[in-house]
C-alpha cells in the first residue's frame, strides 16, 4: 500500500470514528432533528479530526500528522 493511500485511509478513518462519537453523543444529549445532528456532527468531525498528507522531506516522502491538540506536524 502506497502512502497516499495510507493517508486517504487514516484520515476517513479518523474523521469516520470521531463523527459517530459526535453522531451517536449528541443524539443522547439533545432533542433536535437527526438532519441538524449530523450536519454538526461533520463539522465538529471535519475541525478535530487529525489531517494526514505525504510530504517529500529531503527527497524521501514520508506519511505526516497535523491534529489541533498537537503543535507542529508529527511524522508517522
């Protein structure tokens, strides 16, 4: 499996298991319409879901993270 595609799976991975806890959690705390539920539950998925990209470093390409709770990228 290429690198692209190891960062195209981790990354709808990651935005996958963190719009369903966001799904499923805020259908348990609030009562409004599952069509509004899933649309802020993307969103919020989409701004703390970690981002993976391949970079060329050097003239080796190598699979890295960008999440918001870590500063800087961090090489996988």
């Amino acid at each position: 499996m290429s690198l692209k595609q190891k960062a195209l799976l981790f990354n709808f991975l990651g935005f996958a298991v963190i719009f369903l806890l966001f799904r499923f959690g805020l259908s348990y705390l609030l009562a409004i319409k599952p069509v509004y539920i899933s649309v802020i539950s993307a969103v919020l998925a989409m701004v703390i879901a970690p981002k993976f990209a391949v970079a060329s470093i050097e003239g080796v390409p190598k699979l890295l993270m960008k999440w918001i709770f870590l500063k800087g990228f961090k090489e996988l």
